[in-house]
C-alpha cells in the first residue's frame, strides 16, 4: 500500500481511538458518579427511570468499545511495523474497499468468512 494510504487510515484510526476514549471516559463520569443520568440516552426513559438496568448496559457498551480499541491500537502497531493492511491469517493483502469500512480489520473477506463460519470470530 502506497505512503499516502496508510497515512490516510492512520489518521482514521487515530480518530476513531480518540472518540473510543473519550465516550469511555464519558461513560465512567455519567455511570459511576452517584445521581447522574446517563446522558448519552436521553430519548429513552427506560435508561433514566431504572437505575438497575442504567450500569449493566454501560459496561456492555464499554466492553464493545475496548475490544474496537484493542483492535485499533493493533492496526496503528501494524502501521509503525509496515504491516498494515495484511491478513494476519493468509498474510494476503486486505482489500482497499474492507479497510476503508473497517480501518482495523486483521483478515482479508475470505479469512474473515471461514473463521466466522468455524465460530472463531463473531
Ligand atoms: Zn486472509
């Protein structure tokens, strides 16, 4: 892949790690501090009005948030290592059209569908 691509996604995923931890952060601050609502659903009354339901259904968020994380700080290491944008199980280029709807993606379409459909990824 061409220098100004991996810029490109670099930056992408450098936005994308930022807005992850900063709804991270937000969510520990509307959660975890005593009487506050949780902001980020404020059309839904069943998230204000049950405080029982308010704390699991953040740490779900947050746990979807921090795997994407991982996945990002992955994809940028890769960047740093110039093996970015490979499949980590064929070792075959992923293509342009995958990373550009998935910037971290680690398989090619191919990988992807075979390890979906032996139950190793979701
Ligand atoms: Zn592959």
């Amino acid at each position: 892949m061409e220098k100004r691509s991996i810029e490109k996604f670099k930056k992408v995923l450098v936005d994308v790690k930022k807005k992850i931890e900063e709804n991270i952060d937000g969510l520990n601050e509307t959660t975890f501090k005593p009487g506050s609502n949780l902001s980020h659903y404020p059309d839904d009354p069943s998230y204000i009005a049950n405080d029982e339901y308010e704390k699991p259904m953040a740490f779900n968020i947050m746990n979807v948030d921090q795997s994407i994380l991982e996945q990002v700080n992955d994809a940028l290491l890769k960047i740093e290592n110039n093996t970015y944008g490979t499949c980590e199980k064929c070792g075959k280029k992923i293509s342009r059209k995958r990373l550009e709807a998935k910037p971290w993606a680690r398989y090619c379409v191919k990988c992807r569908e075979e390890l979906e459909k032996s139950g190793q990824v979701q």
